[in-house]
C-alpha cells in the first residue's frame, strides 16, 4: 500500500495501512488455530474496509492501464 492514492475520505493512506495490519494479524490467529474475540462492529468495519479497498485499487489499475495503452480496460 505504498501507493499515496489508496485513500479516501476520512481515511488516510496511513489508517489504510493500519487497518489491514490488524485485519490480517487476526487473520493469521484465526488460521492458526487461536480464537480471537473479534466485536461485530469491528468485522463490519473491516469489511466496509476491504470493499472501498478494492474499489480503490481497481480504480487506480484502471487509470494506470488506460494511460499507457490509451484503453480503458473493463
């Protein structure tokens, strides 16, 4: 997530990457046998997280593959 463009309002570049960290250490517990307490809310939040993610990130391909063959690709 180097990329200062994976942002959006109200959540920096910064607060992306600090979300994922937590996203994906519970994620390893979780896979690695441990049962962690994960709050609704907070799962919720994550989701919401991971879908503007996305959205961002197809986004920015987007435009990157537009720009070098003059083509919007989907």
């Amino acid at each position: 997530m180097a990329s200062s463009e994976i942002r959006w309002q109200k959540f920096s570049n910064k607060k992306v990457c600090e979300t994922l960290d937590k996203l994906v250490s519970m994620r390893n517990e979780i896979a690695h046998g441990r049962q962690p307490s994960v709050r609704k809310l907070t799962a919720i939040k994550w989701k919401g997280c991971v879908e503007r993610l996305a959205d961002r990130v197809d986004t920015i391909v987007a435009t990157h593959v537009a720009s070098r063959t003059g083509t919007d690709p989907w």
